[in-house]
C-alpha cells in the first residue's frame, strides 16, 4: 500500500467465526497414534495466538479480535473477546499484549524428527493465550460486520493523523445465519477513515479435505455461482505489498487478486494471516501525543431480536484446553520478519516450513488426444481416433460417476483444420464450455450426451449377465490427417501450470495421458516431452504415459520395462519418454502381473486401467 501521506498507525480487526460449524474437526494435521484431531475453533485460535505474539515484538498499532456467535438463549452477539487483564477494551496497543496474556500455557510443539516413526518429535514450550473461543449456534455474519463499522467509527475519532489504512480478516466456516452480509460488508469497506476505506479479507475454511481450495482469485468468471462467487464480491483487492509478500511465499497471484481464500485448508489459513504483517510494515510509529485506544463499552451487541439458533452445540471450555497437549500453529516465515531480541535459544513455535507436510489432497489428469490417422477419409469405424476417444470417453465417464473433489480432469486434442494448420482444442463443451480446467465433481456437466448400451459381465458363478450400462460422452471429434504434438504439449503444460498455482502443495504430480497411434519421430516427441519436464511441480516431476491404438498388427503390452518388444522406432521413441507408473511399489503389492520393479505407464492396443490406481492410493494418504 501507497505510506506517502501515512502519518500514524491504523489498526487490524480479526473477526472470528464462533458457531457450531467451527466444532468440526481439521483433518489435514499428521497425527502421532492415538492422537483426535483438533476442532476449526481450536486451530484458527492457536493460529491467532501465534499471530499476536508475533505482532507483540513488531510495530505499535491497534489491534482487536471479534468473535460472532449466538448464545443458547438465541440471542446474537459479537463481541471483542479479551479477557483477563484485557477486558472491557476494543482495541488494544500491540505493545500491550506481551505483558497481558489470559494464561500462558505449557503445549507440545511437533517437529520434524527423521528418527521418528511419525516424522515427527514432540517438546514441551510455553505458549501465550490471549484467544480462546467458545463456539456453538449459528453465525450472525450481519451483525458481526456491523460491529466492525461500528467500531471502527470510534477508533476513527481518537486515530492520529492520516491513519494508516485499517483491515478486517475474516475467518469463518459457516453461512450467515441472520440474513445476506453483503450490505454490511458494503458500508463497512465504504466507511471514510481519514483519506483511506477499510481493506475486508475473507478466508473459509474448508469444511472436507478432499474439496480443492481457491486462493487469491482474480476473476470472477472461473468461480462457479454460489459462495465461491459471493465471497469473491464481498473481498476487497490485495494491495501490492500483500502480493509481494505472497509471491515472496511462492504462492502466485495474478493482477488485481482478491484477498479471499474459499475451502481453504490450515495451512492456507496460516499464509493468510501472516499477510496483516506485511500490511502493517510500513506504518510509522505512533505519535507521542496519541494515546491508545480508548477502553469501550464492553456489553454484548446483540441483533435487535434475538435469534434462536437451529442447533446449538455443546460450549467448549477453554480452560478444559490445557488439560491436554495442543500443538502451536505459527504465521512465521512468510512476510517481513519484527526485528525479536532473542536469547539464542531456538524458536518456540512451529513454523510454515515444517507445515509443508501437510500435503494437499489433489490431483490432475490431463487427457492428451491425437486425432491423426493415416486416411482421415476412409471412413473406417474402427480407427484409432475413434478407438482412443472412446478409452477417454469411458475414463472421463468413470471420473464423473464416482467424484471425490480431489481429481481435476483436462481433454486436449490436436489434428490438422482445413487449412492444414495444427488445431488445438482445449476446452469442454455443454454445461462446461469454454472451461479448460475442472474437478470431478463438476465434470458430468460437461458430457455432450450419454449412450445407453448392453454389457455383459461375469455373475460370479461360472455365467454371464446383461447389465445395462451408461456412458457420458465428452469427446466425438473426426479424424484428421497428423499433426505435430509440440502445440498441443504447449498447452498442455500451460495448464498444468495454471493448477500448479493453485495447488502448490498436492501430494501427486500432475498425470498426463496421451493417446495417439504413436507415428510421432523421435524428435518431436523428445521436444513435446521436454515442455513437461521443465515445469516446476513440488510434489514431483509431470508423468507422461501413453495409450497407443496402432493401425498395422501389434501385439497388446501394458506396462513394460524394456522397449525389446516394439516394433518401430515411432514406438520405442513413445516408450522413452513414458514416465514409471504412479504408486509403482503399492500396485506391485496389488498387481503383482501387471506391475514390475520398472513399469512405465505404457499400453499399446489395450486399455490404461491402472490410470488412477497409483493416484487413488496417493491421494488416500495411507
């Protein structure tokens, strides 16, 4: 943000979620044996605490968490949620929350530990408490940001002169329950604090591990309609420290990001706070003849009428949280680091890099078509466009019957147009046209039609049986004469990029599956091959099979180790570019007929069917 006419701090509100749907449990976190758990209420509050201690060393501002909750009376409240020494005040000076914790609690901090069974180690540390949250009920998000403009509007009154630009981060899992914010939200981001309106950030966070999360968008056009999009309307724009301070993080954003976060997972939520120190670095000093923030009146603000909640959780006390170790979630080791006086001892809490073994549940499957055949015009049922469309027609078909959230799909093709020019599709049609990227559970939307046809199966007792079958049909495109694959790789790798940018921490490789009669030389496939093996992807290089329909007699192989038993160069040049498989040590165990020690994902005249096998077993985790 611009500090020109900066003359004084502003100030941050953490606004805090407290319903019902903050109970339900994060489970994202490696766990020793026998360990729960933790709660949303119970890892957003370690995450906060981590954050205040951390702005208790840095510049002096004013600072302040709201959490929002009803009552099991019904009744609606949001509040400011300091206590002990605190209490009764809105806005506190940063310089204030090192002397006045609630409690300071012993907890046992997890660390890498290469000797461990877990990968980890626990040590005891001392842990500073200045939030703890007691949720059930629903969430009044109306209310909760009206007490922000509210607030706000009295800190304005006693802020010195050209305050710095305040922000509200909002962290929440559940809808409002007291009506559309969107309103409130408008009056809160349009209210005059000096020169400068308050900056609003939202984060939700995710509800199943599974569900891919979606950080930082900058058009709207690729969110599907609903909350995703909502939320998008209601976030305000990073400034360009926070997205340098992003980019510092290798996390990418685009021109005008929103500074929205929707499913986000923990250790999303820990990037995302860490954005109020890059927010506040350049904020001068307070002026001498300021003083702090006022003490406020601390009674419950309440809705006009009470609300009765549709089901009100248990109180979680948080004087039961010390009875057991809790691990320290910290925001360190993204932004602009508080100069800290240290002791030399090593730091206490658990930082971002040690968070990146929380790997993300996601994968990519990018379904890579050659439509080249020897005669485009001979009319042949049988030829291997049509024969491979047909492979990816069914895998895309399975896909969308069993969805998962943790799979995206991609279907590029490439042939000659008219003009004999290398054409390029890269799109879905129907319901999801235009879309290049999309996950499983969208994918049914983007069939053309469905085949219904007859198939018969083993009945387990030495017969047949008839079952009728369904088929989505993505794919139906004409033959063409060959093309080169070098435009297509191109974009292939540019998409795989887009999701490398937004799932920076999948736990499988981006999986490439072409399907070609495998006439490419040796050369254009070395070069098309190459453009996959300079991305950079953290979980691994990009695997690059191939399923190959031959138009002249081959004998079927699947997953070989050697290339002795191909027939041409075209072949052995597709074969040595051809990635190992996938999970290869599991689907040994599984496959043992299949798989051996050095399978590549190569199928000649036969069908793929252990494409997801090894990413399934990834993406379990077990």
């Amino acid at each position: 943000m611009s500090t020109s006419s900066v003359e004084s701090p502003g100030c941050v509100i953490l606004l805090i979620d407290e319903s019902a749907a903050m109970e339900s449990a994060v489970q994202e976190e490696p766990l020793e044996l026998g360990q729960e758990p933790k709660s949303k209420g119970v890892s957003i509050a370690n995450a906060v605490n981590s954050l205040l201690k951390q702005l208790a060393t840095g510049p002096d501002f004013d600072v302040t968490v709201i959490g929002y909750r009803s009552e099991d009376s019904g009744l609606s409240v949001a509040q400011a949620r300091w206590s002990g020494p605190l209490a009764g005040r809105e806005f506190v000076s940063t310089k204030e929350l090192a002397a006045n914790p609630v409690t300071v609690e012993t907890r046992q901090r997890r660390i890498p530990d290469s000797t461990s069974f877990s990968g980890f180690r626990s040590e005891p540390v001392e842990v500073p408490v200045w939030y703890s949250a007691k949720t059930g009920g629903i969430a009044p998000q109306v209310l909760a940001f009206q007490k922000c403009k509210e607030i706000l509007e009295r800190w304005s009154q006693t802020a010195g002169p050209h305050p710095g630009q305040p922000l509200v981060i909002h962290l929440f899992a559940a809808g409002s329950g007291d009506g559309n914010p969107t309103k409130a939200i408008e009056e809160l981001q349009s209210l005059a604090i000096g020169d400068r309106q308050p900056l609003v950030f939202q984060a939700h966070m995710s509800t199943a591990k599974a569900v891919p999360a979606t950080l930082y968008t900058s058009n709207r056009t690729f969110l599907a309609p609903g909350p995703s999009r909502d939320l998008f309307e209601r976030s305000s724009l990073l400034t360009a420290d926070h997205a340098s301070a992003l980019k510092a993080a290798n996390v990418i954003v685009g021109a005008n990001a929103r500074g929205m976060l929707f499913n986000a997972k923990l250790i999303d939520i820990v990037r995302f706070l860490s954005l109020v120190k890059s927010h506040v670095q350049n904020w001068p000093p307070r002026p001498a003849n300021v003083a702090p923030a006022p003490i406020a009146p601390s009674a419950p603000v309440a809705s006009e009428a009470s609300i009765v909640a549709d089901a009100v959780a248990p109180v979680v006390d948080p004087a039961s949280r010390s009875e057991s170790p809790v691990d320290e979630i910290s925001a360190d080791a993204l932004t602009t680091e508080f100069p800290v006086e240290t002791s030399g001892d090593a730091e206490d809490e658990f930082t971002l890099a040690d968070l990146t073994a929380v790997l993300e549940r996601a994968a990519l499957v990018i379904f890579l078509l050659d439509r080249s055949v020897q005669d485009p015009f001979a009319a042949d049922p049988n030829n291997p466009c049509i024969r491979l469309q047909e492979q990816a027609n069914d895998w895309l078909s399975k896909i969308a019957k069993k969805p998962t959230g943790q799979i995206e799909v991609a279907a590029i093709s490439y042939g000659l147009d008219s003009t004999g020019e290398v054409e390029v599709r890269n799109s879905f049609e129907a319901g999801l046209s235009g879309r290049i990227l999309v996950t499983d559970t969208e994918l049914e939307s983007g069939a053309t039609h469905i085949r219904e046809f007859e198939e018969q199966l083993p009945n387990g007792v030495g017969g047949l049986i008839t079952v009728p079958q369904k088929q989505r049909i993505f794919l139906e495109l004409e033959p063409t004469a060959a093309a080169s694959p070098l435009t297509a790789f191109e974009a292939t790798a540019a998409a795989i990029t887009d999701w490398c940018e937004r799932h920076s921490q999948a736990c499988v490789p981006p999986v490439v599956l072409h399907l070609t009669r495998g006439q490419h030389s040796a050369s254009d496939l070395e070069s098309a091959a190459a453009k996959l093996q300079s991305l950079s992807v953290s979980a691994g290089p990009v695997a690059l099979y191939h399923t190959i329909a031959t138009e002249t007699p081959h004998s079927s192989i699947s997953y070989c180790e050697t290339d002795i038993e191909l027939d041409s160069p075209q072949l052995k040049a597709a074969f040595a570019v051809s990635s190992p498989l996938i999970g290869r040590d599991q689907l040994m165990q599984s496959k043992p007929a299949l798989v051996k020690p050095q399978s590549r994902g190569f199928v000649i005249n036969g069908k793929f069917d252990l494409l997801l096998d090894g990413i399934r077993e990834a993406l379990s985790g077990d």
